[in-house]
C-alpha cells in the first residue's frame, strides 16, 4: 500500500451547520420538483415514471448519507446537531413522499403495463416491483384519515430512532477505582490514564467506552468493581426507555393499520425468514442445542466461582451478569494457556489492518492506496483508494475512523457514504463506505494493541466495506449491503474466519518490540480456544433475538421492554441480573438503528 493523491471525487466532510441545512433544503426542493413532474405524466412510462425517481435516490443519496454521517463522528456539537436536524428532516421528508397518491397513481399504472414491463431488463424491473411494493406497504390503500395517521407515526418514529442513536453516543458513563480495586489490570492499562480525586483519594477514571469496560469485566479479579462497572454501563441513557417503549408502540400500531398482527409480521415479509413463525422456531431449536453446551460450560464457571468464594471465606452466591466474560476468560487461559495480554502483543493495530487490507486485496484481486494529507472529519482518519489489482481501473474509496473519542459512536458500524450507481450519461459512480469503531488507542510507551477478537472485529467490518466497495448496481437501492436483512451479515460473518486461519495469522501477527511472527504454537493454542464457551456466548446472542421477538412480535401496545430485557437475559443468558435497578435495554441500538425485528439474522446467516 503507497500513498499517492486521491482519485476519483473525493467528499466534502467539512461542513459546518449552515451549509448542512442549505444541503437538506435542496434536496428536499429538488426531491419534491421531480415527484411533482413525475406526478403530472399523462402517458406513464419506465423512461418518464421510474427512471426519474430513481436518479433522484442515485443523485441525492451520496449528500444525504454525508450530512446524516457526521453526528456519529463529528468533534464540534453544532455540527452534530445539524447532521441530526437534517435526518429528522430528510427522513420526515421520505415519508411524504412515499405516502403521495399522484405518484403512487402513476408508478402503478407503469407496473400494471405489461407491454412495458416486458421490455425490462432484470435489474429495471426489480426496481419498479420494489417501488410498487414499497409505496403499497406505506398505505397507499388506506383511507385519507388512515394514511395520515400512518404519516404522522412514521415521522414521529424516524425522530425517536434519532434521538435515541444520539444520546447512546453521548452519553457514556464512568466509574473511579483505587489501583487496588482494579488488581488483575495490566499496567499499559493504567498509562495516561486520567485520575480523579474522590474524598481525598486518588482514583482512576474507567469509562463505559469499549477499550476501558471490556478489560475491567474480564481481567479485574475484584467482583465489586466488575459490578459496579457493569452497572455504570447499565444505567446509562434513562431517557432512552421511554423512547424505545413508544417507538415499540406506535411500530404496532402502523403494522395493524396496514393489515398485520405485529410489527414483525410486516417488518418480516421483506426477508429471507418470510415469517415469525420461522424466526421463533429457529431460535427456539437453536436455544435448545445450545442449552447443552452451556450446561457443562455453567458447570466450569460455578466451579471456579465457588473455589474463589472460598478463598476468601465468602459463601457462593450464584453466577451474576458481571461474572460472564470473568470467568469465560479465566476457563479460556487455564483449559488453554491463552492470556490476552500475552495474545495482544503480537497484534499491534498498524500490522494488524496491513495484513488484514493484504487478505482482502489478495482475495478480491484489489490493491488499496493510502491517501496522503486526506480531507477527513479527524486527523485519526484514513483515506484508502480501491483499485482493481492491475492498477488500471479505479473502484471506490473507504475511510477508517478506529480510535473512540468523545461524543463518537461508540460501538463499531460501517456506514455507506456513497452507494455505486450508474449515471445518466452511462458513467459509473464510485462507491464511499466509512468503517467507524472503538480500539484500544495507541500510549507514551507502546502502540496500539488488540486483542485476538478485535482483529476478528476489524475482518468483520471491512467485510461490509468491500461488500460496499466491490458491489456493482444500476440502481443506488440495491447497492452494497441493501439487501435482504437477513442476509447483511452473512458475507463479513463468513470473512472472520480468516482471523483463525493460522498461515494468514502468521503474515500479519507480529510481535510490536521485535517483529517476530506469532509463535505457531500460540496460534494452535488460539485456534483451539475458538469455540471454548460457544454454549453461552451464543446463547447471549438468542437472548438478544428473542428479547427483540418479545418486543416485536406481539398484539400489545404495552409490552414492558424494560422488564422483558431483563427477564429474558437471565432465564436465556443463565446469568443473574443486579438485585438493583439496570436497564440495558436503554443502549441496545440494533432495537433503533434498523434491526428491530431483525436481530435473529446475525445467527441465521452464519
């Protein structure tokens, strides 16, 4: 990988609030120009109907995905909070558009043309059956009063799903310990850490963030501090219940003004899984499959969990949700002699994303250029430039934005700044996608250092990226990971596994002093350890669909979320929750960011 100047068009991400609500205005006033064109054709075709519509998703989407992008990333709060006004808006406007008759009239009468639909190529005529489908399951066929009703709702819940997004990554919490109470930290953890004087005593400030929370609950041997850490995450974002339970609500209420029983019955019929019925069922098989593995696994757990109580002359008192990665990781080290601080050693961040860019080059046929001197919203950003191998065709560009800061999205996501599309002069648009994530920053004295299952993390989104990158579509709606729901993961879910392949480890897997590769023998160690704990492990992942299912797939606009969450996880999960008050459900963002009923496909495309 060199460096050399950008090619292609490369975006403006230097925008302040004015300019983002100048771009939200003219897309809104050019959106609307062309449906109201559209609207007044007299002889409805593909070329004067579809066609229009369509360009105006391929043309608007790369400023749209821009502006909305940057409340996840941006540094400066006016900024973000323009970005979110512009959603709200922009997302107020999607929805009347696809409520509007005149077009819905026009568009139908194309879709019922069979002489035109004839003449259609694949991909044009999965566009228009999509169009059609769409505006129909946005009650096109309901009463004036019904479908202003449903405008009304959609706006609403486009604005609850915003602001409860915003306040997750705005929101992190924090605990302060003595040295001693966080015994069984390496010291890197400790270096820049900040500190804070509490009643005369100085502590160490641990944040909710991923790179200070996961160490804590794995690796602190004192319960009290993994339990008040686990706390502090779980009782972050309060404002965030109310505004899942009414989202959960009014979803109900749309799915039953369209003719459904639940959400998920609606929310469903696009998928692979086609019905609840499906998705029930097979988290129901796979809960009971997996029940037998964790049987024994609990076994091991309560095991070392009852010699600890004895050491120290307490009596057991059950397994509790701040035990879980605890004891999981002390069975890894000792049935495996694996320590993730030996592990992270070998995988310093810059070797780590060269050797995993060198897999996805290698297997793509691709070659990925570092931008010098990038424009990009943080200096921590980087700029890659995709071209097929050759060098000789230009395919798009992906950003990485991997170290956590304050106000950042906080979990790691890959957005779709620019879909792949083909223009009206027959030219094609380059695709953009962002990787945004949260690993562990560099210190004074080493670099940064991951974990074996962060490098699995890093395989997994870029996995989205070239899914992003390498996507070729006449249309920006089928670009990339706009697929069936159920289906997204399936590609970066398959790509991880090049993370336990152990000649691939070996290339990039080197030791951050003196260079040398992994020893094989760790890596055999690591292999054998992948599947130590997948009882419960995925047993936390059908806790999450089932609760999701719980929530989705019922008649009553009531449901507790809150209540559920909690009963759920323990009686799934086999881990008891805090005897005080928690709600974690509060930052479960997949039940507001898209997955809401859909939370079963992470396990069904594996």
């Amino acid at each position: 990988m060199s460096t050399a100047p950008a090619k292609g068009t490369v975006l403006n991400f230097n925008l302040g609030p004015e300019e983002i609500t100048r771009i939200t205005d003219r897309l809104i006033s050019n959106g609307k120009a062309i449906q109201d064109r559209v609207a007044t054709q007299s002889n409805p075709t593909f070329a004067n109907v579809v066609v229009p519509l369509a360009m105006r998703e391929n043309e608007q989407s790369s400023e749209y995905y821009l502006i909305t992008f940057l409340q996840n990333v941006s540094i400066d709060k006016d900024v973000r909070d323009a970005s979110t006004m512009a959603e709200e808006r922009l997302n107020a406007f999607e929805i009347e558009s696809s409520m509007r008759e005149d077009v819905y009239a026009v568009v139908r009468a194309v879709f019922n043309n069979a002489s035109e639909m004839d003449k259609l190529g694949a991909e044009d005529r999965r566009l228009i059956e999509k169009m059609e489908l769409s505006y129909r399951r946005n009650g096109l066929a309901l009463s004036k009063d019904k479908r202003e009703r449903l405008g009304s709702i959609k706006k609403h819940l486009s604005e609850l799903e915003t602001r409860f997004s915003r306040n997750v990554n705005e929101g992190d919490g924090f605990e302060t310990f003595t040295r001693e109470e966080l015994d069984g930290l390496v010291d890197d953890f400790f270096e820049g850490r900040e500190t804070k004087v509490v009643d005369g005593v100085e502590k160490y400030i641990v944040t909710t963030k991923y790179p200070d929370i996961v160490p804590v609950m794995m690796k602190a041997t004192n319960e009290t501090t993994r339990r008040r850490m686990l706390f502090a995450e779980e009782t972050r974002c309060p404002e965030n219940i109310p505004l899942l339970q009414e989202a959960v609500k009014l979803r109900l209420e749309v799915a039953q003004l369209l003719g459904y029983r639940t959400h998920a019955e609606y929310k469903l019929e696009l998928s692979m899984a086609k019905a609840p019925g499906a998705v029930l069922a097979f988290e129901k098989d796979l809960r009971q499959r997996l029940d037998v593995l964790a049987d024994k696994e609990i076994k091991e757990i309560e095991a070392l969990k009852r010699a600890d109580k004895k050491a120290a002359g307490e009596k057991y008192d059950g397994l509790f949700s701040w035990d879980f990665r605890y004891y999981s990781n002390m069975v890894k080290e000792r049935k495996h002699n694996i320590n993730d601080d030996e592990v992270k050693e070998y995988f310093p961040m810059k070797e780590v994303t060269r050797g995993i860019l060198e897999i996805y080059q290698t297997m793509l046929g691709l070659r990925f250029v570092k931008v010098e001197d990038a424009a990009v919203w943080h200096p921590e950003v980087e700029l890659y430039e995709v071209w097929e191998a050759d060098g000789k065709k230009f395919t798009g560009h992906f950003y990485l934005d991997l170290f956590p800061r304050a106000d950042k999205y906080n979990h790691a996501a890959v957005w779709p700044i620019r879909p792949g599309f083909v223009r009206a002069d027959g030219t094609h648009e380059f695709p953009v996608a962002a990787m945004v994530a949260n690993f562990p920053k560099p210190t004074a004295s080493k670099p940064a250092l991951l974990k074996h299952s962060d490098a699995v993390t890093l395989l997994h989104e870029l996995g989205h990226v070239l899914h992003s990158i390498c996507s070729t579509t006449k249309w920006a709606r089928f670009h990339g990971t706009a697929t069936e729901g159920d289906f997204v993961e399936s590609p970066s879910q398959m790509l991880e596994n090049w993370g336990w392949e152990p000649s691939e480890l070996q290339k990039f897997a080197v030791h951050y002093k003196t260079g040398k590769p992994i020893p094989a023998e760790l890596v055999k160690r690591l292999v054998a350890a992948k599947n130590e704990g997948a009882g419960l492990f995925n047993l936390r992942q059908v806790f999450f669909g089932m609760f999701d299912m719980s929530i989705h797939h019922t008649e009553d606009p009531n449901v507790d979320v809150k209540k559920n969450f909690l009963k759920l996880r323990q009686e799934i999960s086999r881990f008891e929750n805090d005897s005080n008050d928690t709600w974690g459900t509060s930052t479960f963002g997949h039940m507001m960011g898209g997955y809401d009923a859909g939370y079963y496909g992470y396990m069904w495309s594996l």
